[in-house]
C-alpha cells in the first residue's frame, strides 16, 4: 500500500511517499508554500522519481496551513497530530516536540501513543520564529542558512535586550556600528529566539526526550541555544521538516487500514 | 520667578521656559533624542530667544528616558508625573491621557490634583506605538507627517489582521501589490493603532476628559480612529508633544516655591 502525505506550510510545501507505513520511498521539500502551485509541483515530483503516478497512490493526506485548499487530497488532518505522529516515528521515546516554523512557534507534550497532553503556540508575534532570524540575516546580509557558521565564531553574544523584533533590529544595527563583531551579534540573535521559544516551552512543561522541528531546528545556534536555556538535550534531524508529511502520510495509511478493516 | 523644563525622549527634545508657574514665555522641540546632544541644544535655543542665560533660570527640571544624564539639570522627575501636570495645566477636566511615542504608549488616569490613579503602558512591542507608523511610512514612501492627509482619502480602510508589525508588513505590501488604494491601507494602519492602544485604554479604563498627547497626538487619522473604538471625543494640541517639559518646568516652579518657603 502506498500513501502521500503533503505538508502546505506558509513558505514551504513538503511532501513523503510512504509504503506500507513503513518506509519512506520518497520525500521533497518546495520553498513555495501556501497560496503557490507548490504543493502540486512537489508532489508531481515525488510521484516522478518513484515513477508512480496519483492513481496508484492508496490516499493522500494533506496537513499544514493549507491544507484545506489541495484538492487532490482525500482527507486532511491537523499539522499538530501529524507532526507528532511524525515525529514519534521517528524517536518513540520523544516527549516534548519544539517546532519552530518561518513564522510561528510552538511546542506540544505529547504521551507514547502521541496523544496532545500540553500544547502552546506563538503565532502572533514575530519575535522566537524563524520571521526573527529572516529579519536579522537581512540587515547582517547573510545568507539565513550561514547563520550558524557565524554564531559558532562567536566569543561572547551580545546581549540584545529588545524581545521585540523592530527593536530588536535597531539594537542589532546599533551594536554593529558601535563594533559589535558579526559572530558576537549572531549568536545574540540565536539567544533571543531561544530564549523567547524556552518561555513557551516551560510554560507548556518540558518532559524528555526533546526533538526539535521545523525550519530553525537546521539552526544549530538556535538549538544549541535553546539545549542551554532548557538544561537538556535536544534532538533533530536533518529532515526535522519533514515530520508533518511523514506524520500525514502515516495518518493516510491507518486510514485506509481502518477504511478496509486491515 | 523663571523655571525650565526639559523633556529628554527617545526621539526628541523638548523645552519650555515658564515664568512665575504661568506663563510659557519659550518653547521649542528638536527631532535629537536621548544620547545626542539635543537637550543641551535645545536649551540654548529656548534660553537665546528669551534673551536669558542658565544662570538667570532658577530651576531647570529634566523628564522623559534622558532625564538622569543632563548635567544642567537642577533635579529629574518621572515623564508621568510630569506628563500629568502639564495636560492639566492646559485643561483641569482631563481624567485620561493617552499617549503615543515613538516606540511606547501610555495611558493615565488622572485625578483632579494629578495624581496618577491607574496607569498602563507598552514599551515591549512596536505595535501600537510610532514606531509602527513609522515602518509603514517607510513600505509607502510617504512621510510620516503626511498619513493624516492620505487616510482622510480613504473610502473602506483596509482590514490588517496581524498585530505585530513585521506579520502586518507583509499584509500591507501583499495588499498594496493586490491593488488596494494607498488611502485605504492608511487608514487600515491609523486603526491598527488605535484597536491596540484602545486595548491598553480599556484596561485603564475610561474616563472624561480624554487629551492625547505624543508624537502620535498629530496624527488625525490615529486620533479619530480611537475616537471611534473608544467612543469618546478626544482633545489633543498642536503642542501636544510639549506636555512633559511644561509639567517639568511646573514642578521646578513648585519646587523653588517650596524651597524658599513662598
Ligand atoms: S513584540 Fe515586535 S515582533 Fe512581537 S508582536 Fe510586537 S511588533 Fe511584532
């Protein structure tokens, strides 16, 4: 049996082919997100290089902000059930997922059978999102992925008092006239998004193990950061993106188990 | 008996020169804020045109974020305070303040001696402070001091959604690239303002009287929005931005009347 599941985020579309619940044969990542052809566009793509087509898929699931717009979708599920289904398929010891999207925050306490216990979210403020660290790497020109180089160079982070991101940005603009090296004025921000995204984690109550997901779960001077403030350690992985298409294309395949009494 | 207030903001300077605790014989404002050298300016401004010296002033009074760092200043006192005195001075009736800076917002209530009765302020987030006005000036290209002119165009003001100013920075340059007037995204900011500090005036509670000051006061489209949210009429000056300075050179009236036991 072979299910799809597509993640429609707000910047980004990603997508995992799935055989039997099992192993993945497929999986993509579009920086096109909602309100783009991307999700059909990756999609095509991971049914070409597993030279299948959309009629010899068993169901496709469709999860994040947009998931209700995909019209080849069958069904569609919440990206918070699906992230943790992905997620504890990967680790099933995972407690405490942090996932830290392009513009929101949030952290879900889940129990081993990936049940939601604890769950909080930032979505209204762009201070502890990815949206912060966008900002920041274009005021510093640097690429967003060499962030964490240049926080790794760092000696001493600066202190950067604003939580606020406007005002954040003109600290950071004045620490650099002032001297401030790069490396120091990077790793300030890395603290400032861990230390706002460690707030909400507390609140909702950290429990081990801890994985990291979304886009600045790749930022290991975020997570660095954020293992510091929490006093534990985190994991991640390179696909940590991908967690919400996984947990989709898994949600899919109980479907259809359950659809066919299986 | 001459006394001298100075209001040292984030932003701006302020001075004004009172005779005898009741007559504003100068006043100036320069766009030079803390950590410049407006407030030693702006003095010799004041004092040039009224033909006086320092040493011919009895009691100099500093407020506002650079009140501990003024070296001609005979003493410093909080900008709330301050604030207090000086709308009073203009109206006895007022009961509430509203005041909108460059990058924070206040609201007083006040009883009839001045004395601050309940008081909230946001100095964390950019949202419903100038600060907010002035990242959208920058998106149109319009300046600051035109907004008024343009919101009066509007014919439906467009509806921002997001609260935070770098999400609502995207709404409005998604907009505006949609085809919506530059009058009716104006006006759409004016009220993002004013929907967020009406929150901050509510939880003050309202009480009549209304005067609003800051730099925001100048701002016609932002006052009448909050008129509208807030369902009462709002005074404001065009010296509004003055307030704190003439409540600082009213309480370095009062002080040297205490002193000399007058
Ligand atoms: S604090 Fe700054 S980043 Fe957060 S909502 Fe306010 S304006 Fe946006």
């Amino acid at each position: 049996m072979r299910t799809l599941g597509i993640d429609i985020g707000s910047t980004t579309s990603k997508c995992v082919l799935l055989e039997n619940g099992e192993h993945i044969i497929g999986s993509e990542l579009l920086v096109a997100g909602i309100g783009t052809i991307g999700a059909g566009k990756i999609m095509e793509v991971v049914l070409k290089k597993a030279q299948l087509t959309l009629s010899e898929i068993d169901f496709v699931m469709a999860t994040g902000y947009g998931r209700r717009n995909f019209e080849p979708a069958n069904s569609e599920l919440s990206e918070l059930s699906c992230h943790a289904k992905g997620v504890l398929f990967k680790n099933p010891l995972v407690r405490t997922i942090i996932d830290i999207g392009g513009q929101d925050a949030k952290v879900l306490r889940i129990n081993d059978k990936g049940i939601l216990e604890n769950f909080m979210m930032n979505d209204k403020c762009a201070a502890g999102t990815g949206r912060f660290l966008d900002v920041m790497a274009n005021i510093l020109q640097i690429p967003i992925n060499e962030l964490e180089k240049s926080a790794e160079l760092a000696e001493k982070p600066a202190k950067i008092s604003s939580t606020c991101t406007v005002f954040a940005e003109s600290e950071v603009i004045s620490q650099l006239a002032s001297g401030e090296t790069v490396g120091n004025v990077i790793a300030g921000i890395c603290n400032s998004v861990a230390s706002r995204v460690a707030g909400l984690a507390k609140r909702v109550g950290i429990e081990e193990e801890v994985f990291m997901s979304g886009g600045v779960a790749q930022n290991g001077g975020v997570r660095k950061a954020l293992e510091k403030e929490l006093k534990v350690p985190i994991q991640w992985s390179e696909t940590s993106q991908m967690m919400g298409a996984l947990g989709a294309a898994i949600s899919a395949y109980e479907q259809v188990k359950k659809e066919r009494c299986i």
